[in-house]
C-alpha cells in the first residue's frame, strides 16, 4: 500500500517571466513606499530601497533605473491601490445604499480619512522635493494628473450619482480638498487623533449647504 507520503504529487506551476517581473516589482514598490513614508524624501535612496526589498540591483535598477522614478512610482502605486480598495468598500457596503445627509456626511469622513494615510505623507514629501527639483517636477506632474482623474471618479461614487450630478459638486469637492490638505499638513508638527478633528462638522455643514443636501433628498429619497 502507498502512503500518502509516497504519493506522487502534481508539478508546481512555474511562475511566467511576466509574473516574477510584476512581483518583484510589487516588492520594491512597497520597500520605497515604507522608506518614503517612515525615512522622508532625503534618506530614501535606490540602495535603502534594495536592502529593504532584498533584491540585486541589477533587478531595482531594471524597473526603475532613477531614484526619483522609484519614489513617484511607489507613492502613486499605493494611491492607485487605495483608490480601488475605496471604491470597493464604498459600492459593497451599507454605506453604499445610504442616502441624503447620512450620505453626504459619511462621504466628507471617508475623505477627510484619506488625509491621515501613508500615501498622503509620501506624496507631500514629493512635492516639497518636486519644489526645488525640476526633474521631480516633470515626472511627479503627468502622474499626478492623471491620479486626479481617478480621485474625481472615486469621489463622485463616494456622494452617490445624485449629489455628484449637483452643479456645484466639482467646487465642493476642490474646496474640500483644499482645506483638509492644508489641515492634514499642520498634524506634522502637532499629531492628534483625526476623528476628533474640529474642522470636520464644518467641512460637512459646508458639503450639504453647498449641494442643497435636503432639496436633493427630498426630491428623489435616494442616493445610491
């Protein structure tokens, strides 16, 4: 009789080249992304980022043969990923079928959350870089356009279609933007808890006055 253990088992699947390029690349992204967010722009270097993704060079170098490169690449990486993850938890969630001020109110909580995030501190250490830097510069602007476009959509589904269909939905939103970028930024020298924070019933009597928040709820009585 044969023992399991004398079994033969099936062949591993080997991993395409395409496959062990995107991990590796995964890997680097996350090591530059925890350097940039724990050590800042000035300690993050290609051979910081090398030691801390236990890669060759030869690789590191292959994906990203600049430092800047590297660095923009990782804080991007990170927003693209939260971006889905947010989106997701927004359409398969209770949240996702809330409506009206409950609506608009968890929206401007969702938003001002995203402020206390890694990848917010990662992107403001590369746009104090991008300052003084023309080579960041050029490099972080496409990308940080193009990131735009995918906020404006994700921030749309966070509202509901109601709310962001409202002629002023676009100024809302940049005035939101505004002002919790420019908030978030003061927790760099005085940390607190961002729940508590006292800009956030203003930042939501703001949202619902600007975008006639009980009009659209009784008007249509849903939001999702």
């Amino acid at each position: 009789m044969v023992s399991p253990a004398d079994e033969p088992r099936p062949p591993r699947s080997r991993r395409t080249q395409g496959e062990r390029r995107a991990s590796s690349r995964a890997i680097i992204l996350a090591a530059a992304l925890e350097e940039l967010f724990e050590n800042g722009y000035a300690h993050s270097t290609t051979v910081t980022v090398q030691r801390r993704a236990g890669v060759s060079r030869g690789r590191l170098l292959h994906h990203f043969p600049s430092r800047e490169s590297l660095l923009i690449a990782a804080a991007q990486h990170l927003v693209v990923e939260q971006i889905a993850d947010m989106e997701q938890w927004v359409l398969g969630s209770e949240y996702g079928r809330t409506t009206g001020p409950e609506r608009c109110d968890r929206a401007v909580e969702l938003l001002w959350g995203t402020f206390a995030q890694p990848y917010f501190w990662a992107s403001m250490e590369l746009w104090v870089a991008a300052r003084t830097s023309t080579d960041i510069r050029n490099e972080l602007f496409p990308a940080e356009r193009r990131l735009g476009v995918a906020v404006t959509h994700v921030v749309a589904t966070m509202f509901g279609p109601v709310l962001s269909s409202h002629p002023d939905f676009d100024e809302c939103r940049d005035l939101l933007f505004t002002s919790m970028r420019g908030v978030a930024m003061t927790y760099a020298i005085h940390p607190r808890d961002p729940v508590t924070e006292p800009h956030l019933p203003s930042w939501k009597r703001l949202a619902r006055r600007m975008l006639d928040i009980d009009d659209a709820d009784r008007t249509t009585g849903t939001d999702g």
